[in-house]
C-alpha cells in the first residue's frame, strides 16, 4: 500500500494496489499545472485509490476534453488526474509520502518539452504518448 498527500497536508490518499507504470509528462498541460520542466505521474486503477482525508477541499479542473485535474483547493497541490473512462488515475507522485524507489519509465509528449529543460537520462523518450 502506498500514501500520499498535498503540500497543506489537508487532502490525504491511498493507493490500495500495485503502481501502474509511470512517466515524466512534458506536455504543455502538465508544465502549466505543476508550474515545472513535467509532471511525473503514476497510473494507478481508479478502485486502488481512495481520498482518506479532505475530499471536501479536492477541486477538479477540466483541462481538455477528456481530461480532469484534481487538486488541493487550499494549498494547489496537484493530486491526480483522470483521463476518459479507463478506470484509471494518474498520481501526482511528487504527493507521494510512502517510499517508492522505481521512477517513471519514459518521457512522454517531448516534442511539447520546455526548451529550456535538457533531458539528461536514458529514460526512453517519445515525442507524443505511446501507443503501446
Ligand atoms: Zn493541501
Ligand atoms: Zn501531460
């Protein structure tokens, strides 16, 4: 089991499962709502995860058609996201309090990165999101 929480410490979750691969997402989106070079998510199943504390202060911002950003209404903790109706969330794992050793496997939407942010690993990087 893994925890999490938001910078005020207001918003608390769990994840009730394994994590779900994970990646470093420099799409212009994530760039504006993490005010960062990417945003690194986890994907996680939607019945793994569980608000424990502060679902009340939780926001949500439709970002794109098919896409909705929670996030802490008193601190702007990003916490996750939902994409469609894959049954899915995408952790913020920045709000991760739980040690996790193993970090995002790719690099995705490249092609949008911040042209002052240098990618310096051999993570494997795609210009757009894999399809795979
Ligand atoms: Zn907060
Ligand atoms: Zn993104």
């Amino acid at each position: 089991m893994h925890t999490g929480s938001c910078l005020c410490g207001e918003i608390r979750y769990e994840i009730r499962g394994d994590l779900g691969p994970a990646f470093f997402c420099h799409c212009s989106r994530c760039r504006k709502a993490s005010g960062s070079a990417f945003a690194s998510n986890v994907v996680v199943a939607e019945t793994d995860f569980a608000i424990t504390r502060g679902e009340h202060l939780l926001g949500t911002f439709r970002s794109s058609e098919e896409t909705v950003r929670c996030f802490c209404t008193r601190c702007g903790s990003p916490i996750m996201s939902r994409r469609g109706n894959l049954g899915q969330v995408r952790v913020r794992m920045g709000t991760l309090d739980s040690t996790v050793t193993k970090g995002p496997g790719a690099h995705i939407f490249v092609a949008s990165k911040a042209p002052w942010y240098e990618i310096h690993d051999a993570v494997p990087a795609f210009d757009e999101r894999p399809t795979v």
